[in-house]
C-alpha cells in the first residue's frame, strides 16, 4: 500500500475514533512530513484527498483543520451510524473486496443513488 494511503488512513483512524475533535488543528504538512519522515508532496497529498473526501478543512496560511463527521446527529445515532457502516465494511471484506474496492464501489453506488434521485 502506498506510503500517503497508509498515513491517509491512519489520520482517518484518529479522526474517526475521536482522537481528532472536530475544530482540531492538525499538523501542519511540514511538521508532519518532518514528524513522519517524508517528503513534504507527500503529506501534501494526503491533505488533499482528506479536504476532498470531507474529512477536513484547509485554508492557505491558517492550517487544517478536522470537520464534524456527523453534524446532524446525537452520539446515539452516530454509534448506530458507526456500527451498520462497520457491518457493511465487514461484510464487503468476507466478499475478498480491498478497502480501496469497497471505497470505490460505495463511491459508485452513492452516484447512482444519486442520479435515481434526480
């Protein structure tokens, strides 16, 4: 697995078990390249496809910053969230899908939900 998909996912970890609060600043790209070991590009990449997927907010000269994953729901609702979306990962991971496949073949059935729905 790649190098950026592994600390992608590892930030997605810490924001998803509340390591991260929503408002949290995280490092910045230097100092987590710096932290990690890696190229600067890299972590830069990382940012991006988190801002792009929701997970956080950068904004130029101020920093990043973690995104409230479930806005509209009580704590209640959020595990129930968390625990049908666990089922459905592992029942997708007993099919022989790779987290990346069942990423993108969610992506694809959330599009077409989509496009049904007008």
């Amino acid at each position: 697995m790649p190098l950026w998909v592994q600390l992608r996912n590892r930030i997605v970890y810490l924001i998803g078990s509340g390591y991260y609060h929503a408002g949290d600043q995280l490092p910045t790209t230097h100092e987590l390249a710096v932290d990690v070991g890696i190229n600067y590009n890299t972590v830069n990449k990382v940012y991006t496809s988190l801002a792009h997927d929701g997970y956080i907010t950068s904004k130029r000269g101020v920093g990043a910053f973690v995104n409230a994953l479930e806005p509209d729901v009580g704590a209640e609702q959020a595990d129930a969230i968390r625990e049908v979306l666990d089922e459905c990962v592992a029942a997708l991971s007993d099919l022989g899908l790779s987290r990346d496949d069942i990423e993108r073949s969610m992506k694809m059935y959330l599009r077409k939900l989509e496009q049904e729905r007008g």
